[in-house]
C-alpha cells in the first residue's frame, strides 16, 4: 500500500529477501507495492515492528430517480445528495519477526449517507500470517474472500471510483470471511496460488448442515507479476502487467431448496474469469480489466428457500473497465480518465423475473497529487432497469454524480 516499505528487510527460507510491510497490509486490504506512503513505525528489536495508518474516501452523491412512466402509482421524480464517507479506516500492522506477522483494521463506512451518523466502529480486518517463503505463505483470522479479482483489488487503489456493487461480492460472507489460507508465488511470481477454507455461510438453523467453504484461484502474469495477495485497480504506469486468473468457489449443502419440508439439499458453487492489463507508453498508461461471474445455488432461490438466502445465490454477470492517464502532469498532480460498463442478471423466475437485472455505465477521472496518499476523483453513471419495478425506486432507472477526495496517512 505504500511505496516506501513500512517494515525492515528480512529473510526468510529459499533466499528470498522481501519487504515484509509489502506482505502484510497487502494481503488483504487488496494492496500491494506502488501506492501509498504509511503512517509512523515503531521497531523493536532486530525484527518486530508496528506501523499505524489512517485511511478515509470522503464523497458527496447526487442520485435522481424517475418513475418507469408519467402515471406510475408512486411518483418517484426526485433526487438525493448525500454527504458522507465512504470508507473510514484506521489499522495497525506488523511484524513479530521475519515469520510471523499481523494485520488489523478499523472501519465505519457510509457514515451520514441517507441519514445514518454515527456509524458503529467494527473490525474489518484482523489476521496473523505466517511467511515460510514465497511460495508458502499462510493467512488465518478475518480477511478478504479469495474468488473475485476486483473484490482483492485495493479499495484504496481502484481504477474506476468504486468496485462494483453487485456481482464482485458473494452471497455468503460479502467480501471478508473468517478462515485461513494457503497462498504463494512460483517460478518468479509468474504464477500465484490460492486454496482457501472458510466459514462462508453459517447458519445452522436453517442450513442441512454447516461444511466449510472452499474457494481456489490461480494467476498467470505474462509480463510483470502481481506478487502480493491482493492487487491494484491501477500501478499508475510503473508496471508492464498482463494478469489472467481463474477461480472456483464451493460450499456443500448450504441450504434446503425445500426448506418448509427440509428438504433437497442444495450446494453453492460459483466461478468467474478474468483479465488485467497495464501498459505505460510514452503517449501515456492504457489500462484495460475485465472479469465474468456466475453464482449458482441449485436453483433454490425460485423453489422454496429459508427467507435469508440472499438472491444473489442466482446471478451472473460481467464488467469492463478502461483508463487513459496523460504523461506528463497537470499542474500539481496525474489526470486520468476512465470509463466503465457492468451488467449484472439475477436468474429469477415468475414475479421477480428480470426485476433485479441491471446496467451500470459510467466514466470519470482520477486527479492524484500523491499517488492514490492523495486525490480527487469525480465520476457520472447511468444505471437502467430493463424491468422497472414501478413502486420501488431502488429498482429503477437513475443517474448517479460522485466527488470524492481520499487520504492516506
């Protein structure tokens, strides 16, 4: 998350030096090298350190609804502008020693956004990890979910002005979970693994039975690597990155498709693709991500399901995303500008059919003065309902203007 390293050097077995601060808070926030500059460090001894961070988006949003038709039953002509911030972390990391080390966060999002202050402060992050080498490293306590690539990007890091709101998040869990997880680099952290088990869902009053949830993925970098746990929505033009990745996650018996009758029990799987690349040219730095999803839980959210499985247990869907990033400066600070498209489909049938199903286009820029420690970033987008729910305005076409600065400390 930094570009400075927040840790000493140290070695560990294979011959491998690594910068142990580029380990730790990359594993999970989605952060790696070339980002942001960290806050104070303490040492102790040759090899345990402590470094405190402080992390904020603070956005203002414009969002107007409009009713399918004129005469729909509930005017919904209007508009909200919302002050808020969007993130607002605080963590502690470090190292015990060359081996062992930990990761903690702080955080109470969306803080003032429709109405909604003083947001409770949780934990949304705390894990150890355990560095054997670079190709056996281990991740274990709350931390983010494995499967998809933009859910691992940084969240302080991304290329658009924020990671999709639907189809990177999984049913079970959202974008954390508790667990552990065996991950590493091999052959020049060409190619990188990652086997993770945990919780996912966990709810044994109204699940067949509770079996861990297993979820793999396994990258190939054809030109740079991206060597940490977690990525970046963009390097700012320091790397040469083309990154291919695959991923399944699976979970027995998560739920009944007959739950009055407790019965037919049914497994979640769901698997995504996807596609990162980076290239700085002497006109500027071209990125380009795509990344398709599917989430499959046996049909049974159309059956008869226990009322708390979400239905995003039936989805699938896609994003594009695109940036343009001038040379050289613009005044103080690195303009770019970027564009993105998503479609997400809920596979539901009778009343509900095509009723959730979306489109998201929108496009925007990034002014960093600091690299992502500090900038402004200001995006428009155009969300259409094919299938307009004509009394709810949360499933209906709308326009949506953000302004957000962000600091990292």
């Amino acid at each position: 998350m930094q570009k400075s390293s927040k840790f000493a050097l140290g070695s560990v077995p294979g011959g491998r030096r690594f910068l142990a601060r580029a380990i730790v808070p990359a594993l999970l926030i989605g952060c790696s090298a070339g980002t942001a500059v960290a806050g104070p460090t303490l040492t102790f001894g040759k090899e345990g350190s402590v470094t405190l961070s402080y992390l904020t988006q603070m956005w203002t949003q414009y969002r107007s609804y409009s009713g399918p038709t004129p005469t729909s039953s509930v005017p919904n002509d209007s508009g909200t502008t919302q002050f808020f911030l969007r993130r607002n972390r605080f963590n502690i990391s470090g190292q015990f020693n060359n081996y062992l080390g930990f990761y903690t966060q702080i955080d109470a999002p969306n803080d003032g956004k429709f109405g909604v202050a003083n947001k409770g402060v949780f934990y949304r992050d705390a894990y150890l990890t355990f560095d054997y080498s670079d190709a056996i490293r281990l991740i274990g306590g709350k931390f983010k979910q494995t499967f998809t690539r933009e859910n691992l990007e940084d969240c302080f890091g991304p290329l658009t002005m924020d990671r999709s709101e639907v189809i990177s998040y999984t049913p079970f869990g959202g974008s954390r979970d508790d667990g552990i997880a065996l991950w590493g680099n091999l052959h020049n952290a060409m190619f990188q693994y990652r086997i993770m088990v945990a919780n996912g869902r966990n709810n044994s009053a109204v699940m067949p039975k509770h079996l861990p949830r297993i979820t793999a993925r396994f990258d190939v970098s054809l030109l740079e690597p991206e060597y940490a746990y977690g990525y970046e929505g963009t390097y700012l033009g320091t790397k040469k990155v083309l990154t291919i990745g695959l991923a399944y996650d699976y979970q027995k018996d998560v739920a009944y498709a007959d739950y009055p009758a407790r019965k037919d029990p049914v497994s979640y799987k769901a698997w995504t693709a996807d596609l990162f690349y980076e290239h700085p040219f002497s006109t500027g730095t071209y990125t380009f991500s795509t990344a398709y999803i599917h989430y499959d839980t046996g049909n049974a959210i159309n059956r008869h399901p226990d009322p708390s499985l979400p239905v995003n247990t039936q989805l699938s869907g896609y994003y594009v995303k695109a940036a343009y990033m001038l040379p050289s400066k613009v005044g103080i600070g690195r303009l770019q500008f970027f564009v993105r498209h998503e479609q997400w489909n809920y596979h539901l049938t009778g009343s509900r059919s095509g009723l959730y199903n979306a489109r998201w286009n929108s496009g925007g820029v990034n002014y960093y003065i600091d690299g992502q420690n500090l900038k402004i970033s200001a995006a428009f987008a155009r969300v259409t309902y094919p299938h307009q729910a004509p009394t709810s305005p949360a499933l209906q076409d709308y326009n949506q203007a953000t302004l957000g600065v962000q600091m990292i400390f």
